[in-house]
C-alpha cells in the first residue's frame, strides 16, 4: 500500500482521529503549499499589473529554469 491504512483513535472526550502515515502527511503539507501559492501567484500578478506581472513571472521562470541547468551538473 502507498500510503499505508489508517486506524481510528477514539479519545475519552469522543473526538476522533486518523493516524496516518508520513506519506498522507506529506502529501497534505504539499497540497496546502500548492493551493496557497496558486492563490497568491494570482494575487500578487494582480497587484503587480498587467506590465510588471507578466515580466515577473518571465524573471521567475528564467531564474527556475537557470537553478535547473546549475543543479543538473
């Protein structure tokens, strides 16, 4: 199993839990991320303007991509 089974945890004041594993953790701490930096991506293109937006994004890109190629060495 990928992200192994989870068992029911019942505490004495009836709320109840899900112990996962590290990988269900990982992979709602990564869906959080993504979500929040999606909605503020499009935010902060808004505040930027549709000039400065959009060269933003082209700066964000190249220094991503230039990060790449230095890493792949």
């Amino acid at each position: 199993e990928l992200f192994g089974s989870f068992e029911l945890v019942v505490i004495p004041v009836n709320w109840v839990f899900f112990a996962g594993t590290v990988w269900a953790a990982t992979a709602h701490i990564v869906t959080a991320v993504i979500g929040s930096g999606v909605l503020a991506l499009a935010w902060s293109v808004a505040q930027l303007g549709w000039v400065a937006g959009p060269l933003a994004l082209a700066g964000e890109g190249t220094g991503t991509d230039l990060d790449r190629v230095d890493m792949s060495r």
